[in-house]
C-alpha cells in the first residue's frame, strides 16, 4: 500500500489526512504547474457530462482546495457539499468560496468518505476528483458514495491513470516518477507527499479494473473516459434505480 510517510505509524487515512494538511498552502499552485492546467480542462469536461443530469444536490468527496465544487456550481439551481478530512485543505477551500461569493451554493465539512455523515439517498449526484487513491479502503468508500446517492443518481470520478502507448508512455512516467516528486518537494518543502503521488497513482487499479470494483460494490452502466493519451481518466456510474 502506498503511504505518504513509511516510517509513520498512523494509518494511511492518518497520513493522508497529515500530508494534505502540510501541502494545503502550496497545493493549487503546485496542482496547476504539474498539470500544467490540464486538470482544469479535465474538470470542465467532467461537469459538462454531470451536467447533462440536471443535478440539485451535488457531493463533493475529497474536495480537497474545492476546485470540482467550484466548477459544478456553475451549473444551475445546483448545491455543492464538499466533505474532507483534511483540515488545512478546507480551510484554503472556505477562503476561495468567500472570495468568489459562492457561499450560497457551496458549503464545507470535515468528514471521512468511509463514513459519510449523510442519510441514504440524499443525494443527486456525487463526485470524486484525485481523491478515490487515498482511500484507505476503496471498496467501503464507493459502498458509502452509492448509499447517500438517490436511486437513479449518477457518480463522477476524475482520476489519474496510466498511460499505455509508447514512446508517451515511457516519458510520462520518467516525468511523473522523477521530474515530479522533485519540483515537488521544492516547493511543498514535503520531502513525501510528491513522492506519494506517483506511487499512488501506480498502485491505483484504472480503467477496467475500477469499472469492475464500481461494479462489485453495486454501480450499474459504469463508464471510462480516458483522457489526455490516458494521464487520466472520467469514470461514470450510476446507482440503480429501484
């Protein structure tokens, strides 16, 4: 299992929660140079497909620095809830919605995605972007994702992969594995966040690997939308509607 900091003795949910707290004020700027703002187009692309949905009621897992939360408010007549369990993420993610006058449409909590703090079948819709890998158990996660979403309502994950074709793929993951975690740790002063990254990322189970998990825990006409030569990846599912 990938962990932040191999010589800690918390929890990979303890250690995730520790490393975004640490990261938090250096993360967006990071997220957009190492994406090189390909993120925010992955983004777009994701709410465009949600928003053929019409959804009132929107989850935010993970919502980190609440970038996806904010792209879905520009849906209409929608209400974002974005939840995290890293403090120093949500608080970055308050300052931003304060800022952008969004706090009528979207609001914040601290809370574990393997333990959501909802009803049943609240929910429209739920999304996930670079959040599902840290998951300290994938499968309870997506199991409490599919409980507090409607029958018929649609789940969204956006997700980085493993690209397949060569010559890309080879220099990819020079980047990725090298190039990365340094420029990483320059400017986080994290010595292991960005070198958890990539690991993350290789462990990850992408593409028809996650359609069968989102699958076996209960999600029907689950789709994979791989972007960008397969850097990432929009999943789509659905929960049955009973």
């Amino acid at each position: 299992m990938a962990l932040p900091y191999k010589q800690s003795k918390q929890t990979k949910k303890g250690q995730v929660e520790e490393m975004f707290d640490n990261i938090s004020p250096k993360y967006d700027v990071l997220n957009h140079i190492l994406s090189v703002n390909i993120d925010k187009i992955w983004r777009k692309k994701t709410i465009k497909k949600l928003k053929l949905y019409s959804p009132a009621k929107v989850l935010d897992i993970a919502t980190g620095t609440g970038d996806f939360a904010v792209a879905a408010s520009k849906m209409d007549r929608v209400h974002i809830t974005g939840i995290d369990i890293s403090e120093g993420m949500l608080n970055v993610a308050r300052k931003k919605i304060a800022k952008k006058n969004l706090g009528n449409r979207i609001e914040f909590k601290k809370a574990d995605s393997e333990n959501l703090p909802f009803n049943s079948d609240v929910f429209d819709a739920a999304i996930v972007g670079f959040g599902v890998r840290n998951f300290e158990n994938l499968e309870k996660g997506l199991s409490e994702i599919l409980r507090v979403i409607k029958p018929g309502g649609v789940f969204f994950v956006l997700e980085f992969s493993k690209p397949v074709s060569a010559p890309f793929k080879q220099i990819y993951m020079f980047y990725f594995m090298h190039i990365l975690p340094l420029i990483g740790r320059i400017i986080s002063k994290d010595n292991s966040a960005y070198s958890y990254l990539p690991e993350s990322v290789r462990e990850f189970p992408d593409g028809e690997r996650f359609l069968t998990i989102l699958a076996d825990v209960g999600f029907v006409n689950n789709k994979c939308f791989r972007q960008t030569l397969g850097i990432a990846s929009i999943y789509e599912a659905h929960k049955p509607d009973i």
